[in-house]
C-alpha cells in the first residue's frame, strides 16, 4: 500500500494531482478528487506558458532564490505579488517557478501568512 502511495504522490508522477489518468488511477483500484479550485488549476495551466517579460525575471529570481534558500528575497517577492495582484498572482508566479525548476514547495512555505497565503 505505501509503495502505491509513494508512486502516485511522487513529483513527476503520471499520477499526480495535475496529470492524473482517470483510466490508470482506476486500474488501481482509486477514484482522481482535486483539492484545488479551478482557479488554481487555470493558473497551474496558464504558468506554463512564458508570461510577461517582467513576471518571466520574477520567476527566474524566485528560483535562484529558492535554490539558495534566500528566505527575506523570496518573502519580499511575495509581499510584492501580493500587494500587486493578490493571492492569485502569487499562485501564478509561483506555478512558473515551479515549471521553471524552481523550489515551489519551499516558496510556499516561505509565504506562509503573506495576505491569504497559508503555506
């Protein structure tokens, strides 16, 4: 059982929360539920595209950022997304980095009580 798990919450996995086959997670004997709102899912889509110019070097920072564990860069980015665009920019951002080859799961943690955000 925990080898199942391990194999389908594994970054990168087919079967994870964004890539999930509805016909392989069945033939595991498991029904696919998403804890995220269609926004966020927009947003995850979305971040895979090249964005603006200046959110594409917001990104880049971000994962050098992370990669360096540079904690007040990486707050103040986030202070910065959010008082320019809210929780949903900051999901945006967040996502590219992460498409990107950022840290996104250490971001997250990092923005922890940034206005909505709960890491």
């Amino acid at each position: 059982m925990f080898s199942r798990l391990k194999k389908m919450f594994r970054r990168g996995s087919e079967y994870n929360q964004f890539a999930s086959s509805e016909k392989k997670l069945s033939e595991l004997g498991l029904q696919s539920v998403s804890v995220f709102s269609q926004e966020g899912l927009d947003a995850f889509e979305r971040a895979k595209s090249k964005l603006s110019a200046k959110d594409e070097a917001i990104a880049e920072e971000m994962i050098i950022a992370s990669h360096q564990k540079d904690r007040e860069n990486v707050k103040e980015i986030g202070r910065q997304l959010n008082s320019s665009g809210g929780i949903e920019r900051m999901k945006l951002l967040c996502y590219r980095a992460r498409h990107l080859g950022g840290d996104d799961r250490w971001i997250e943690m990092m923005w922890s009580g940034i206005g909505d955000w709960q890491g």
